[in-house]
C-alpha cells in the first residue's frame, strides 16, 4: 500500500494505516485510536492522544505550539 498517497486521519476517523493517524495513535478496526496507555485528550487544535502517567508531556505541548503557529503563518502568506 502507497501509504503516502493516503489522506491523514484525526483520532476516531477512519483510516487504512497507522501512518494516517495522529503522533501516538494507530488505526485499529478501521479508526485511529491511542496507542495502549495513551488517551484521548483536548489539546490546542483537537484531540490527542496523551500519556495520563505525563499529563504535561512537552512533545505534546510542542506539537501544539507548532500546529497553532503553523496554522498562523499559512493563513498570512499571500499571492
């Protein structure tokens, strides 16, 4: 499978591949859930799957970070 023709998938959307799936997550029966001893959380731009062992984990805070920026800065580029 061409995994990098396939569209990325948010938690609980359907997937074909686990490469579709969020940081954490993998596609179990057909949706992208959290991976065993990660859970569902909301997080600046959705849900994520989080470490409750490591509430504040600073790879997900990052990610968070980079997504709100990043969605900042496709929003102002121009023609």
């Amino acid at each position: 499978m061409a995994d990098k023709c396939l569209v990325k998938s948010s938690l609980g959307d359907r997937c074909l591949s686990s490469k579709q799936c969020p940081e954490f997550a993998e596609c179990r029966f057909g949706l992208c859930q959290c991976q065993c001893g990660y859970k569902q959380s909301s997080f600046i731009g959705g849900l994520r799957c989080s470490n409750p062992d490591d509430p504040l984990n600073i790879n997900t805070f990052l990610n968070g970070v980079e997504q709100l920026f990043g969605q900042k800065q496709r929003a102002f580029s121009g023609p």
